[in-house]
C-alpha cells in the first residue's frame, strides 16, 4: 500500500483525484452544478455531488469521498457551506491531503486546499461559486477558471463547461487529461429526483475529454427537449411538442430518432407536406423506423386509418427486391 493511499483515510485505501473542478450556484436559476476534468479514470463517480435545493460539493486532492455525501447531509439538514466543510474537516485527521469546494442553496460557498496537496495547488471563490484545482501544469490554472467563469454567458451548464475549457487552455493537469463529468441540478426539487438532475453526464476515458462531454451535453439537450415534447403530447399541446421535437432534431441532426418524431408530431398536427418530406429522409437512413408507425397507431400515438399508415410507410425507399415484387 502506497502512502499516498495510506494518507487518504489514514486506514483504507481510496481514491486519488488530483484535477480541476468548479462548484457554482446560478444567481437567476438557484441551479447548483459541479464540473470536473482529471487524469484519471472515471472521475464522476468521485469528484461532483449535487443535490436540488441543498447544495453541490467538489471533492478531490488525496480524496475522502464521504465530504460529498456527508457534505451534502450537513447541508439538508440546515448548515451552511462554511458550517458543514468546517464540521468535516474538524472530523477528518488527514484533511491535509484534501481539496474541497461547497456550494448551499443560499449561495454560500466554502472552499479548502489542504498543505500536503499536490502543487500546483489552489482555489479562489467568488460570488456563489468556487474554482480549484491541484496537480496543474502551473499556477494560471485557477485564476483562469474563476476570470472564465464570470464572463462567461449561457445556462449554468454552459458556464461551467467554459471554465473547464479555460483551465485545459491554461495547462491543466501536468499529467494530461482523461475523464471529466458535469452534474446539474434544479434550483427547486419537484419531489422526483430524477427530474431534478438537468445534467449527469461522464466520460470516463477519452483522448479529449471535455471534447466528447461538450458532444454529449448537445445530445443531453436535444433528448431534453424530446422528452419535452413527449409531455406536451401526453397534455394535449400539439403546437408546444411540435416546436420542442423540431428543435431537437436541429441541435442533433445526426440523430435520426428525433427527427422521425418530429415527423410524427408534423404528420399529425396538419403539416403532412413536411412530415412526408421529413420521413422519407428518415426512412432512406434507417428504414426500420417504417416499421414503427403501425405500431404506434395501435397504442394511440398516431392515426388509426390504415391509408395515413400506408402513406408514411410508402415514403420508405424501395429496394431492388421490393420493385421485382411488385410487378
């Protein structure tokens, strides 16, 4: 056992996170949010936990995992970011090796680099959020990340990904680059957890990873905005679906299933022309989308008129089998 591991939780061995992180509170949204990039494998799990109307905490260094979950404990149960870190650190007899940032919902933020991390090694904060880093190329690093930060414009997401951006730009880790994760929580729980996470994206293993994280955060958009669409068919508000699935299909072109709904949305909302249209595009990529549209009559998603079926079935390109049957 290496005493790097040994002075992580003085007894069992864990993981050692040195990276750059954020943990930030958006002013206009309440949204809470954490972004990590490390050279090391899978840093999502470890670094960034958030919580809807509670808090974020960035836990990294010669990590103890426990201030995430515990951190944010603390802070449900009435503490503040400064009150909780401050309860954790006193409790932890090697909280030397460690580099914590807090954010509560209140926008209170707390942050701690310990003397033994690794340099070069820092943090700043700023009005409701926090920038640190540990193991970097230089001493830029940090500084880069909060002057990003606040000029950056956009969602939370957004600006969090900038200030990611900034410190790679800076020199990042010394040892290069592997994984990175962002977590994004709304400002206000709605009782479901799961509809609270804006959000929770990893990867976990990439030569560029901030570059595949901006990738899946476009994905993670366009998907937002189907399911959207998919809540404003189940509430009867055909123009609101229609206009959520076609800007899905814009911000990810590439995926062919948001286009087919949109297509379905058009098709069934008097704009057969283009749904035709967009269908025979869908089904010249991938022809077994055809295969779906009786399907979906039959659970109510689309007419029940076996000529409407046949229409949008018939847009699907006829293979050389298919003409030779026909004759």
């Amino acid at each position: 056992m290496s005493l790097a591991l040994l002075l992580v939780t003085g007894n069992d061995p864990g993981p050692i996170a040195h990276t750059y992180s954020i943990v930030a509170r958006d002013l206009k949204t309440g949204e809470l949010g954490v972004a990590v990039q490390s050279h090391y494998f899978s840093v999502g799990p470890i670094v960034p936990w958030a919580e809807s109307g509670v808090g974020a905490v960035a836990t990294q260094s010669l990590v103890l995992v426990d201030y995430g979950p515990r951190g944010l404990d603390l802070m449900r149960s009435g503490m503040t970011a400064n009150q909780a870190l401050d309860s954790l650190l006193k409790a932890d007899a090697h909280n030397e090796g460690r580099q914590v940032a807090m954010v509560d919902a209140k926008g209170n933020v707390a942050a701690y680099t310990g003397s033994k991390c690794i340099p070069d090694a820092g943090h700043l904060t700023g009005a409701q959020f926090s920038v640190q880093a540990n193991l970097m190329a230089n001493a830029t690093v940090w500084p880069a990340m909060k002057a990003a930060f606040e000029k950056a414009e956009g969602d939370l997401a957004e600006r969090l990904m900038k200030t990611l951006e900034a410190a790679q730009k800076a020199g990042g880790d010394i040892r290069g680059k592997q994984s990175a994760a962002i977590l994004v929580v709304r400002g206000q729980p709605t009782g479901k957890p799961w509809m609270d996470r804006i959000f929770d994206l990893r990867v976990e293993d990439a030569v560029d990873p901030l570059k595949e994280l901006r990738r899946l955060m476009r994905l993670r958009r366009a998907y937002n905005l189907e399911d959207a669409g998919d809540n404003f068919i189940a509430e009867k508000k055909p123009v609101e679906a229609l206009k959520a699935y076609e800007e899905a299909a814009k911000l990810a072109p590439e995926v062919v299933e948001l286009q087919f709904w949109a297509a379905v949305s058009m098709y069934t909302n008097d704009r057969k022309p283009e749904a035709l249209k967009l269908f025979r595009q869908v089904f010249s990529k991938e022809g077994h989308w055809a295969d779906l549209v009786p399907r979906l009559a039959k659970a109510g998603l689309f007419p029940d008129d076996p000529k409407q079926i046949d229409e949008v079935v018939s847009q699907r390109p006829r293979g050389r089998m298919d003409r030779m049957t026909s004759k």
